[in-house]
C-alpha cells in the first residue's frame, strides 16, 4: 500500500472533490493515518461512510421512517483500526430505529465472517460463521447488517437458511428514508 499511497492520494485529488467518501475501513485509514506518516499531503476531506451516513441523516432527520428491526452488527475485520467508528454505527441504528442487539461477539469482541478462514482453513470456517449467527439469534436479531460486502457475501446464505434478513447498513438507511421497500419481519 505505501508503494501506491501517492497514486492513490494524486487520482482522488484529480477529481476536484472537496470530500471523499470513503466506504472501507483501509482506504478510510490509510488517507487520515497512514499517508502522514509518508509525509503525503492529502487535498481533499477523507470522510467516512458511516460518517457521511449519520450525518446526513441528522440533515434529513424529517425524512426518516423508524425501521422498528433488531438486528445483529457484524463488524468488518477492518474495523479494528478505526474503532471510534463503534459511535457512528450506534448514531446510524438510533436515527433509523433499529436496534442493535447486545451480544457476546460485537464491538471488540466481534468474530470474523469467516471470509479469510473460508480460504485458509475452509473445514473451520462453518464452525465460526454458526458461533456468530448463534449468538446473534440468542440475541434476539432478526437481521444482520453489514458495512462490509464480503461479510455479507460470505455469511448469506448460512443468514438466509436461519431466517434472519440480510442488509448492507447503506440499505437500511435507504429503506429508512424511503429509497427502498422497508424490511418485513426477519426477511
């Protein structure tokens, strides 16, 4: 990543944006961390999406039909390296009435979605993808939602065979301000 932090910083920067939203945890981590410590200038405001999200929602807090869902959180393994982005995601949930559930294996202790074990131990990777459903099920979710894609993807189908409904977080913002058909119950 340092080879290409400059490149990375120089074609954000040739799009003239003030802002860049950013929706990954690395890309978001490299632009406000690291590049200062290449000593590279960043031109424009790094924002994150779970930042931007919360944001906007406070602009258009009229706009917002409460989704009345529990659902679980599973936290990106990136995540790890911005964790005072735990408030924005618990700001998100609160502005669109979902409930994030208190569970065993959320915020520091959230488990991976088994996305890399599923690669290097693939024989493992069921064992902990059922640890985490399980306890978002004694939890009381009916949803899991993500920020992360491959999370999502990984975990899918083992979420849809419980039931549980399956959103990336940027979906229920949109289902809340009306952009997308609300969830019905557990789906």
């Amino acid at each position: 990543p340092e080879r290409h932090a400059q490149e990375l910083v120089d074609n954000l920067a040739a799009t003239g944006a003030e802002e860049v939203i950013l929706v990954h945890d690395d890309c978001y981590g490299m632009l406000v961390d690291r590049v200062a410590q290449l000593n590279i200038t960043v031109p424009f405001q790094p924002v994150h999406i779970l930042e931007y999200l919360r944001d906007y929602l406070d602009a258009h807090s009229e706009d917002v039909t409460p989704l009345q869902l529990r659902v679980a959180y599973q936290r990106p393994c990136a995540s790890r390296l911005s964790p005072a982005k735990e408030a924005a995601v618990d700001a998100i949930m609160e502005r669109i009435g979902v409930e994030r559930v208190k569970r065993q294996y959320d915020r520091e202790n959230a488990l991976c979605c088994s996305g890399v074990m599923a690669v290097l131990q693939p024989e493992a990777a069921p064992a902990l993808r059922a640890r985490n459903l399980d306890d978002a099920q004694t939890a009381g979710a009916e949803a899991m939602c993500y920020l992360c894609p491959v999370c999502r993807s990984t975990m899918a189908q083992d979420v849809q065979a419980r039931g549980l409904g399956s959103f990336h977080i940027i979906e229920l913002v949109r289902m809340a301000l009306g952009e997308l058909p609300a969830p019905t119950r557990g789906k």
